[in-house]
C-alpha cells in the first residue's frame, strides 16, 4: 500500500497541473502547463477547450514517466468550477470556447430575469449573476447559429472543466459531473439536491444536454487504456474550492479557508445545515459517504488576477512576487487604495456594473504604492466576507487557513491577519486543491480514513495581527468609502 498513489487532476483558471500523493501525503511526482487567456472583449474571459484538454493530458504523462501507471490506485478531479463547455457528443469537439467564470458578458441576460431573483436564490443558494454558467449556455444557445436544433437532435452535451475532462477521460462514455459542480450553475437545487426543471425553464435549457450527478465520491468511471495503458478507476470529484476546504478544514465548522488565487476564495464548511446570507453564497460543499454538506463561500472575482495585471497590463512590476518586497519597503500605504473592480465585484457587493480605481495618487506615488494597494485590497476584501461569514454563522472564527499562489507572499498573510484581526495559519502544501481531489478520491477508494486524511495538512507558518488596532480600522474605513466610489461605475 505503502508504494501506492492517488492522482489528482487540478484544472485551473490559468494552468492545469497533475500531483501524485502517497499515503503519508507526500508528492511523489508533479506536473504543470499555463494556457493562454483569450480576452475577446472588456470584461469577456474564454479558454481553448482543447488547450485544458491537451494540458491537463500532457501533464499526466509527465506524471506517470516519473512514478509508473502500475502504482497509481485512483484518480481525483478538481477544477475551476463555473467556466461553461458545450460539445458535439459524437465528434468531442467544442461548439465554442469554454466561457470562463469571470466572463461577464451575460449582465443584460440576468438584467432581463431580474424578476426571478428571489426564486432563483432560494432554491440554488447562489445570486443571479453572470459568474455562474446558466447564463452562459443561454448566450451559446442564443449566439451559436444552428446550436439549438443541434441540441434537439440530441448531439450536444454541457460540462464544466471536469465533465469535460472526465468525457474525454473515459472515452466519451461518462458524461457526470458531482453535487459541488453541479450547485454553481444555477439549475441545481441544493434543498432537494437535483437539476431543478424550474430554473431549466427560466434559463430555456434542456435537461437532455445536462451531465448525470454522482456523489462526490462516486466510481465514476475508467481511464481509457489508450492514455497509460491501463484503466484506473476515478473515484472522486470536487469543485476547487470545495476540494480546498476539504483539505484544509475537513467537517471542523469554526475554521474557514481562504485560497488566494486568481480570484480569492473564503469557504467555511456549515457541516449539514443550510445557512443563508444576502451577501455570501449558500452552496453544496461535497456529498461524502451519502451525506450532503453544506458551504458559506465569499467568491472575490480579482485576487492574484491584480498582480497579473500590474504585470502584463500596466508592466510595473516584472513577477507577482516582487509586490512582496515593494510592499514592505512602504512604512504605511500612504492614502493609495485600489479596488481591483477589473470584471465588477463579487461578494458581498456582487456589482457587475462597478469597475476599478485607484485613489490616493499624488506626485509622491510610486509603483511600490500601486503594488501594496493591490496586496491590501486582497486582504481587504476578504475581512469584508469573513465578517458576513461570522454573522451569518452567529459564531467566531477561531482560524483562517490560507493557501493559494499568493498565500506565498508573507506581506499579504502578515497584512490579512493585522485587517482581519484573526489569526492565519499557512499550510506547507500550496496545492491544497489537488490535496482535495486526492482526499475524496483516497477516501472513495480507501486509501485513506477521514482521520488519516485530516493528519495530512501540516502548518507552515502562524501570523497573528501585529498593527495598531486603531489604525487598522482607519484602513479598512478608507478602503470601504474607495469601494462605495466604485460601485454602478459602468453603465
């Protein structure tokens, strides 16, 4: 057993990478591939299908070179959970590229079901908003010349990155999906735990294009032999989030998580009970062992994304790390905020309408300035969702765990506890997302105990709040009045 591996697939926003865990939890072998962002219009966000698909398989073999199919027990799926793929079942070739999360092109489609807000919220715990894929695949149904009698004839099928990942996978003949993907779409109702024929009428999609929803740690079916030569059962799947949760935090309900990644994440696991915000999200964490639990999640829409920006966009910085350094040679953030509004505001605001600005700026501004604004909005916006979450959840946080790209930048981590007046605890494992989708794959296939599992996260490094109460709450004042100036920017 001892030789044994659970391999996991992490399909993110930027890259796509394959981990081989042992049964201690150590990585065995890992790979990693970026793909290209494709930005057809302001505020539109898409992938290349076959670029997830290629990457994802690329990054397998590299895996398997190094450990051997032989040693491989089972296989785990994690993925970006809203982005939105329709494809021709017979050919497997996409009718268009995948829709990313972050697109926001959908704004007028949910201004014209405004009507069904409550409705809509009430039975999928989500709000309407253009991050989810319902309205999504109403624009590839309404945009796609031909698509729609495609669909009668019953040759198209829907998928996030993981139905599409899981179809190829098999060789065309799983089409599943779990209860943590399927909540982020807004037909699924999560108080009876099915695709709800209601939403499918208010959003004009058919059920026959909808993936089959297995529990989380379901068989769901078999590597084809043509991809390592021999078939390996896949035993587990789970959102991103969802499978960071399950890393980090397990069933412990007085922790949340917060991954810092191209957007940040904030999850607390509400075990089975149903807790609803009007500000935060109220979604299926996972369905382990016949039992649903639940999530409160914050999704910020620009996290990491803001350093990238910085980079590629305005090139004041060469790499996202050096924001650390400029940063830290700054004594105070000297009035400079920045509300990354770069595709709207997600929680708690969700304005699709406010856009990004930076206010403070003097002749005495710097790049160092910009960079720290960026790595405080982060901190920021999440002291804004943990707060909701603490009120809704009518209890206190006793910890914060953190992981992410960015959980890397001691800065942020120092500068979030000091905001959010809450102790941090950063993991020695960054990818706790691939972690996930190992956890509910090894416990599926008992690699693992629950209690096993949970010994496996091991912390990295304590940050405590260090900076002046008083001029901490100064900040977050001036940094709330620079959200209110964002907001309904757009027309």
């Amino acid at each position: 057993m001892k030789s044994k591996v659970i391999l996991a697939f992490d399909l993110g926003t930027t890259g796509n990478r394959v981990m081989a865990f042992s049964r201690e939890g150590a990585v065995r072998a890992r790979s990693y591939y970026e793909f290209p962002q494709i930005f057809p219009q302001p505020g539109w966000v898409e992938h290349d299908p076959q670029a997830i698909l290629e990457t994802s398989l690329k990054a397998l073999q590299d895996v398997v070179a190094v450990i051997g199919a032989e040693k491989i027990e089972a296989i785990g799926i994690t993925n970006q959970r809203e982005t939105s793929l329709l494809w021709d079942k017979k050919t497997g070739q996409p009718v268009h590229n995948a829709i990313v999360w972050q697109d926001r092109r959908t704004e007028k489609i949910c201004q014209q079901l405004a009507s069904q807000r409550a409705l809509i919220t009430k039975r999928t715990g989500l709000f309407l908003d253009p991050y989810f894929s319902a309205t999504k695949i109403t624009w590839l149904m309404d945009q796609i010349p031909g698509l729609p009698e495609k669909i009668k004839k019953g040759d198209i099928i829907f998928g996030t990155p993981d139905t599409w990942l899981l179809w190829h996978l098999t060789g065309g003949r799983v089409h599943a999906t779990d209860p943590s993907n399927a909540s982020r779409t807004l037909l699924y109702n999560i108080n009876e735990m099915h695709f709800d024929q209601e939403l499918l009428r208010i959003f004009n999609i058919p059920a026959e294009i909808l993936p089959e929803v297995k529990d989380s740690d379901a068989v769901f079916g078999l590597l084809d032999k043509k991809f390592i030569g021999r078939e390996i059962p896949i035993t587990g799947i789970l959102g991103d989030q969802q499978a960071a949760l399950l890393a980090q935090c397990g069933w412990d309900k007085d922790r949340a998580k917060v991954t810092y990644g191209t957007g940040i994440f904030a999850m607390a696991n509400t075990l089975n009970e149903l807790c609803r915000s009007e500000r935060l999200v109220t979604t299926v964490a996972w369905k382990i062992g016949g039992e649903v639990n639940y999530a409160l999640e914050g999704s910020i829409f620009i996290g990491g994304a803001s350093l990238q920006w910085l980079r590629d966009g305005l090139q004041i910085i060469e790499k996202a790390s050096d924001s650390e350094q400029m940063a830290a040679a700054l004594e105070n953030n000297e009035g400079v905020y920045f509300v990354p509004a770069l595709q709207g505001l997600g929680a708690p605001y969700w304005d699709p309408q406010a856009r990004g600005i930076i206010i403070g700026l003097t002749r005495k501004t710097t790049r160092a300035n910009i960079a720290r604004a960026a790595l405080e909005a982060m901190a920021y916006q999440v002291r804004e969702v943990v707060d909701e979450m603490q009120l809704t959840m009518k209890q206190k946080l006793a910890v914060l765990r953190v992981d992410g790209g960015a959980a890397a930048n001691n800065f942020l981590l120092q500068f979030q506890a000091d905001i959010a007046r809450i102790t941090l605890e950063r993991t020695a494992l960054n990818e706790t997302t691939a972690l996930g989708a190992a956890g509910v794959s090894g416990l599926s296939a008992k690699f693992w105990s629950q209690e096993e599992f949970k010994k496996i996260v091991i912390k990295d490094w304590l940050f405590t709040p260090q900076l002046d109460e008083k001029i901490a709450a100064e900040y977050y004042r001036k940094w709330q009045e620079a959200v209110r100036r964002s907001l309904r920017w757009a027309p």
